[in-house]
C-alpha cells in the first residue's frame, strides 16, 4: 500500500488522491506533482498521510513543495489566465453562444488553459475550442459547470455572514433534499433555505441526522396525545428539546416536554 494524501489541485479543480512519495507534507503546503501529461501544483488538503485502500484511484505523485520559483510561475499563470478570460469572453460573444465563462486556469506547465463555462444547455463550442486554440497554441479544455460548482468558484458571503462553506472549506458536495429542510422545522420558503446558487443550502446537511435521530421518538404535527393535561392535537414541536405544543382544545395550548424512550 502507498501513502497518500489528498490535494486540490490547481485552483477550482476537485480533490484528488495523490502519492506522498516520501515527501513530508502537511495541510496547506503547496506541492508540484508528476500527472499522467505533465506537471501540475496542488495544494495538500489532509492533515495527515493515510493508507490508500484497494479501490482509491491515485491520479499522480508529489514530486517536491512548491519553490519561491514555482510561486512566482503560478502567480504569472494566474495573470495570463485574465488576459485568456478576456480573450474567450470575446470569442464567445461573437460566435453568439450562449454560455458565461466562470474562471479560467492554466496548468503549471502552461500545456493547458482549462476554461470553467456555465450554460442552461448543452453547447456545441467545438469550432470555438479549434479557434482558441489556433490563438494561444496550447491544449484548451472547456469544462461545463453546474450553478453549485460555479458557487464554489466564485465564492461569496451566506446570509449567516460567512463565507460560502463549499468556497471555504467543503471538498465536495453533500446530496441535500427539501426533506433536510422540513425535519428540522424550518419554513419551506425557497428565500430562506436556498443559497446563492439558487439550490438548497448545503448547511441543510450538517444537522440532519440529530435532528432525524431525535424526532424518531417524538410524535408529528397534527398526531393526537395525551398529556397530564389532557387530551389534544400536536401543533408544534422543538426536537431538540423534546418539547411539543399541544392545543386542548377551546384555544388553550400547553407546552410539554417528551421524554426519551
């Protein structure tokens, strides 16, 4: 078994696994790895090396931390990727094809500029990648995106004031479902659960299965129970509380803990 870290490589593209290589690596360094067509840079994302399992997919291997040389190059790449950004909004404009470009990357090695589009549909961009081509002389890559991972790329503020997680700190995305949203008691009003994606907030996630472990026990909105003060309907509940309001009828609502089971 190799040891291997995980690593985001370049600047928007996914995290991958990579083999350490004997190179003492820690969260946050920059790295130059060997892929299959060159070199790229990355930066380490796990805290600590682990075991690759049968089944992991390695991508590539690190080759050394990034030099004062290295930084210098991908500070140059990040200013030419402006100029190629510019240079594609331009062509896209005049061939009148119906996609925005996001963010535009080149490889370390300059091979490759990847361009990171999004569009409500599928694009026929072939002659587009042809010209682009012909104008830079490199490999070009035009990766569509979906509005979550355009999110992660451009980043941004929450309504919570911070930072958007999936530009901050997530790795991926979690499956999120209105039904996160409606077992933690909050309203289902688009505005209030969705983020600046437009999709449902990824913080949905984080909660759910307390709040699905909890609820097992507690009874719905609208079930009829008994308490010590009678008999009435369920029009509330706090789960993490254990407490539910009970209306007994004639407008009289009383609040009363559940016990655990």
């Amino acid at each position: 078994m190799h040891k291997v870290v995980q690593a985001k490589l370049g600047e928007y593209r996914p995290v991958y696994l990579y083999d350490a290589n004997d190179v003492d690596c820690k969260r946050g360094d920059c790295v130059i790895l060997e892929v299959d067509r060159g070199s790229e840079y990355a930066t380490v994302i796990s805290v600590k090396t682990f075991d690759c399992k049968k089944g992991d997919s390695v991508k590539g291997k690190i080759v050394r931390h990034a030099t004062t040389g290295d930084k210098k190059q991908i500070e140059n790449n990040r200013m030419k990727a402006k100029d190629a950004l510019n240079t594609g909004v331009r062509k896209i404009t005049e061939r009148h094809l119906l996609m925005k470009i996001v963010k535009v990357e080149y490889t370390f090695d300059n091979s490759k500029i990847i361009f990171f589009f999004a569009a409500d549909g599928r694009v026929d961009f072939r002659a587009l990648v042809k010209e682009l081509a012909g104008i830079f002389r490199v490999r070009i890559e035009l990766k569509q995106i979906g509005v979550r991972d355009k999110a992660k790329i451009t980043g941004g503020y929450g309504v919570c004031g911070r930072e958007l997680c999936c530009h901050s700190y997530m790795n991926m995305f979690h499956p999120l479902s209105v039904k996160m949203a409606k077992r933690q008691g909050l309203p289902l009003n688009p505005s209030r659960i969705s983020g600046l994606c437009g999709r449902i907030k990824c913080c949905m996630a984080y909660e759910f299965d307390v709040y699905r472990r909890y609820s097992r026990s507690l009874p719905s909105i609208g079930d009829s129970i008994t308490i010590s003060e009678g008999q009435g309907r369920v029009v509330d509940i706090n789960i993490l509380k254990r407490r539910v309001s009970v209306d007994l009828g004639e407008g009289r609502i009383v609040k009363a803990t559940i016990d655990e089971k």
